[in-house]
C-alpha cells in the first residue's frame, strides 16, 4: 500500500506540473466548478475580499498568517504586473486594516518566467510596499529548474530588505550548502519546507525518516546561527524534535516560528499556540488553486479520499 501512496503522490506532483491540464480546469467552468468544491478546504478564498475575512477570522483567535496570491509560470509582462498589482492591494489592505499577517509569492507569478529583471524589478515594488512595516515579504520555492534563480535574486535584494524571506526545500540534496551560503551572506526569515515538487530522483530525497533527519538537521543548522526561522511542517515527530532542539540551544521565541497550511490539521497548530509555541497559518487566494490542490494531496495520499467526499457530498 504504501508503494502505491508513493506512486500516487509521484504522479500528482506531475500533474501539477502539467500546464495543459491547469488551463483545462480553469477554463472549464463545469469541471472547475466541480473541483472548487474540494479545494476549498485548503484556500482561503478565490479573491482579496474573501481572504481578507478569513484572515481576520484567524486572527481573531490569536494566530498571525501569512498570505499568498496563487499563481506561477505567468507567460507574459503584463500578466506579471496585474499580479504585482495584486500583491501591493494585499499589502495596502493589510497595513489599513492592521492584520497580523506576512506575504507570500512565487517570482514566477511576478515575472521570472518571463526574464530575471522583471522578477527583480516587480520584487522590488513589493519589499518597497513592506520596507519599515511589520509585514515580512516571503518568496516561495519552486521547481528546481528555478532554484538558481530564486537564490539570486534574493541574494541581490536581500541587503537592502531585511523584512524579505526565502523558503529553502529540506528533500533537494543541495540544501545543506545553499542554507549554509544564506546565513552567511544574507539577512530575513529562512522558511523551510520538506519539499513538494516533482524533481529528478538524483536530485531529491524521498519523504521518509532520511528527509527527516535532514530537515531538523537544517532546522538545527538555522537556531544555532540565531537566525529567524519558520518551521513549516504538518508532522508532529519533526514538532517534538524541533522542541528538544529549541530548548537544548536557548532559542528566543521572536527568532522562530511554527507555520502550518490552512485547513490541514488546524488541532495541532492551535495544540502548539496553547502550549506557548509561537505560531503562524499559511493562506492561498486566487483562482490558481490547480497546482496548490495537487501539490497538497501529493504530500499525503489518503487526503485524496476527503478531497472525494467533498467534491462529492450534496450541497
């Protein structure tokens, strides 16, 4: 069974990756309709609006966020600028209506699919729209044909903004010398995830007690150098571990922080804040919610069959 978990995660990561497939749902309004049904667990919302209730909702019960306008792989500028545009009424919302919430994107929704000075530049408008505000501006990873890139343009931003942030990917085997590279030559939050994209198997570790024992490796890695850290894991053998770690090194609570994605295993994040762990939800908007949703199921398979009875259950 668990052979065909991995098969069927495998094959989810692929299809999220499948261009063609992500504009037939989208301009499907049946089969979008259909599916929207089931994404909804995991999105805060298919426009600002709506997402701007659910953060308030979240906050309300004492739990800050982080926000993302889903979207990645734009094909054209000015696709890129009206999701720039996007962001800055994100920003602009948030700092009017004085929410507890961070920003997060991927620079292949604001221009790095389209050329490397358009993500700078798009970037830039955005750390401006955050430079001296409690909002910290978060890029997101991507697929590992973009690591290089993603790397380097934070590289060049990241002396000018302290509140911007990069998301490291424990399962790429490069990781350990790419963290060890950003603590040494930049400043702001390093968000560290296992990994979700399908990649080359010489490239990656698989999900296992191996990625495991890497992730907190990095983790480690991070509170020794007293760097800020978000410890964005679902799985509680890594929160037990991360514990121990924090109480071995003396970690102050404002250099770290446990994230979790929206509508997966809220008990246990809210389990964490009761303890007085610092915590924090991740939240998507927007009608790119194709690769996010199998991104998500890939992770745990047998999320599948909730995704089946939601899409399926009678209104």
């Amino acid at each position: 069974m668990s052979n065909l978990k991995y098969q069927a995660g495998h094959e989810l990561k692929k299809a999220a990756l499948n261009i063609t497939a992500k504009n037939y749902v989208l301009n499907n309004p049946v089969l979008f309709n259909l599916l929207l049904k089931g994404a909804r667990r995991y999105i805060g919302g298919q426009n600002l609006a709506e997402v701007i209730a659910t953060v308030k909702q979240t906050n309300s019960s004492g739990i800050p966020v982080a926000v993302e306008f889903m979207g990645e792989s734009v094909a054209s500028a000015a696709e890129a600028n009206e999701a720039t545009t996007e962001f800055l009424e994100l920003i602009e919302t948030i700092k009017a209506d004085k929410l507890s919430s961070f920003v997060a994107l991927d620079l292949s929704h604001i221009g790095l699919s389209v050329s490397l000075e358009l993500a700078f530049t798009n970037l830039l408008q955005l750390a401006e729209a955050t430079k001296n505000t409690p909002i910290e501006l978060i890029i997101s990873a991507e697929g590992v044909e973009r690591t290089n890139d993603v790397l380097d343009i934070f590289s060049k931003a990241s002396p000018l903004y302290p509140q911007l942030g990069i998301t490291v990917q424990a399962y790429l085997h490069r990781s350990m010398g790419d963290l060890e590279n950003l603590i040494n030559n930049t400043q702001g939050r390093i968000r560290l995830v296992k990994g979700a994209f399908a990649a080359p198997e010489d490239l990656i570790l698989q999900r296992g007690d191996a990625l495991d024992a890497r992730y907190l490796q990095l983790v480690e890695l991070l509170l020794i150098n007293n760097r800020k850290c978000a410890i964005a894991s679902h799985h509680d053998k890594i929160h037990s571990a991360v514990k121990e770690l924090l109480k071995l090194h003396e970690t102050p609570a404002e250099l770290y922080e446990f994230e979790m994605l929206y509508g997966i295993q809220e008990e246990l994040l809210k389990s964490l804040q009761a303890s007085g762990y610092p915590c924090r939800q991740y939240i998507v908007y927007g009608r790119e919610w194709y690769l996010y949703l199998c991104n998500r199921i890939a992770e745990y398979p047998d999320n599948l069959f909730r995704f089946l009875i939601d899409v399926l259950k009678q209104d």
